[in-house]
C-alpha cells in the first residue's frame, strides 16, 4: 500500500475516532441515534452591529437543528475565551466552536481539547497556531481580500490624480485577524501609488464609540484628511458622528470607506455618508451546525470553508437596504 493511501487512511480513522471520542460517547462512526449534539460557543463580545447578527445566526441555526448551545460572550476578552474552552471540556461537549478574538495565545487551551477529544471548529476569525491538529475546520471571510477590495475601490476612486491622498485607518481590535489582514490587503493595493499615503492609523476596537473618539483625535492632529480606511462599520459611524461635529461633510469632505455591510450602514451609505462598503457576512450559523454535525459523524470536512460576499459603492445603497438581512 503507498504511503499516501496509508497516510489518508490513519487520518480518516483519526477524524473517526476523535468524533466518537466525544462527550456523548457514540458508537465509532459518530451517528448515535438519539444523542443530542451539544456544542460549546465561545463569542468574541458584543462590540458591534455585525457580532450581533453573528450571535442570532448561531443561535437560532442551532435552535432549527436541534443542537443544545451552551454559548458564552467573552466581552472581547481573550481570557474569557479560554476560560469558557476549558469549562466546555469540563462539561465533555461534542465539539467546541470559537471566533478567537485575538489570533496568537491558543495552542496551550487547544491542545487540551485534542486531548479531551473534543474537537474544535474556528468561526469568523483565526489563529495563528503551527499545529493543524489543534482544529478541524476554519468557516469565515477573507479579510485579506476585503481589505483588497477596499483598496481596488479608493485606486478606482482616485484614479489618474496625482495630487497626494491623505488616508487615516481606524484598525480593528489590536492582534485579531480582521485587523491584520484588512490591513495588509489594502496596503498591499495602495503601496503600488505613492500618492496614497496612510498618515495615521489606531485601532478603534470595532466600536462605535472608540471610533469616534480617535476620529476625533485624528481631526485635531491631521491638517489633510481626504479618505477614512475604517475596518467596519461601527467605528465608521462612529467616526460619522464627529466628522460632522467638526463641521465637515462624510462621503464629501472625507470618503469613507467601510466594512461589513451592516444596515445602519447601508443606510448611512444612502445618506451620501459612507462611500463604499465590503461587505462581511455574519451569517454563518447554518453552515457552522452543517460543519459541527459532519464533524461529529466523523465526515471529512473542508479544511478552510470562505464565505461569500460582496462589495456595495453607494450608487446601490438605497435599492439594496430593504433586503439586508442584518
Ligand atoms: C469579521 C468580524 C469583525 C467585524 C466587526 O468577521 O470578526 O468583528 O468586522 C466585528 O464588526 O466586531
């Protein structure tokens, strides 16, 4: 037998194994009739408008699948994150789902998971671990993509002008995935035109709050500011609110450029606010129970499943607003 049969032989078996080493026991192929899937959640918080229409996705998808939730809201807290995995595999759960909110600081509360045989589905966002083993599948956007196409869209705005274009970025939470890689994704389209230039850049924590508050700052330090890279919506809005307290006009004045696609932005965006939104799509529950049930069974499943989304420039703000489902 060649090496590479074998070798996906032992993995299926291990995929096997780990399912019907859950909690609930079950018989080796992980379909025991009758056992109730329970799967632990870990949420990042509830910082924003996008975590919410993620919560009630989770929740009610795991309701239509008759899957017991025990769901915990880490209030953007990483040891809060691993305080709730760790009482997961105390109560032996059949498979433990996270959105970490950070990227790095996993493997030590993952690999007591492995151990425990319970395993672990990353949602919306990932971490940075060497060991694969540590989790089975990873369902979520590219972020570096989305920051890419916030980037096409300011190089498509400002395209054939040569006078210099001063951006300041709001980042999302300092160490997760959606700020780092909206980051790289738009500088890496951006570095190709010295005209773009990101003259300050601080994170805004995906609050609307936070974002308004250091768009403040950035009004009183920045002499020029054309264009606004926020990593979502809510500090977008944020920041709306004290463009114009400073007596200046959002999407004239200042563009802005915004992620996620939530409705209050939309709407925004139909006000003449907001000039484009990438879109980010929370709506992962029914994917993530169809993931969880598969995995449990001891199905091969995807490695890396992206979610589909697209881009909204303001032009189609107002037709698409009455159909936004978050
Ligand atoms: C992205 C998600 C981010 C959203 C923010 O998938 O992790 O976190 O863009 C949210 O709105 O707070």
């Amino acid at each position: 037998m060649s090496k590479r049969v074998a070798a996906s032989l032992v993995a299926g078996a291990m995929v096997v194994a780990l399912s019907a080493c859950g909690s609930g026991g079950g018989s080796a192929d992980g379909k025991d009739s009758g056992h109730k899937l329970t799967v632990g959640f870990s949420q990042v918080g509830a910082e924003s408008g996008w975590r919410t229409a993620n919560t009630k996705s989770v929740q009610d998808a795991a309701k239509k699948a008759g899957i017991t939730l025990k769901f915990s809201d880490a209030q953007q807290k990483q040891e809060n994150q691993i305080k709730a995995i760790r009482s997961f595999i105390q109560q032996k759960v059949d498979v433990i789902a996270f959105s970490p909110v950070v990227e790095s600081g996993w493997d030590t509360v993952l690999k007591e998971a492995k151990d425990a045989h319970i395993p672990v589905v990353l949602t919306d966002r990932a971490v940075d671990s060497k060991d694969d083993s540590l989790y089975v599948s990873f369902l979520g956007s590219d972020f570096v993509e989305e920051g890419k196409r916030a980037g096409d869209w300011l190089v498509k705005e400002y395209q054939g002008r040569t006078d210099p274009v001063n951006i300041v970025e709001l980042q999302g939470t300092t160490g997760s995935a959606p700020a780092n890689d909206r980051k790289s994704g738009f500088t890496d389209v951006i570095k190709a035109d010295a005209k773009f230039k990101i003259v300050a850049s601080q994170t805004g924590d995906f609050t609307r709050a936070k974002g308004k508050e250091v768009m403040q700052a950035f009004l009183k330090s920045q002499p020029k500011i054309d264009v606004l890279y926020a990593h979502n919506d809510d500090m977008a809005l944020g920041a709306i609110q004290a463009i114009e307290e400073a007596g200046k006009k959002p999407g004239v004045d200042i563009k802005i450029i915004s992620v996620d696609g939530v409705k209050d932005a939309f709407t925004a965006m139909s006000q003449g606010k907001i000039n484009v939104d990438v879109e980010c799509n929370p709506l992962l529950g029914d994917q993530l129970m169809d993931l969880v049930k598969k995995v449990k069974a001891g199905e091969q499943v995807p490695r890396r499943i992206k979610t589909q989304e697209g881009v909204f420039t303001q032009d189609q703000a107002a037709a698409a607003l009455p159909t936004r489902q978050y």
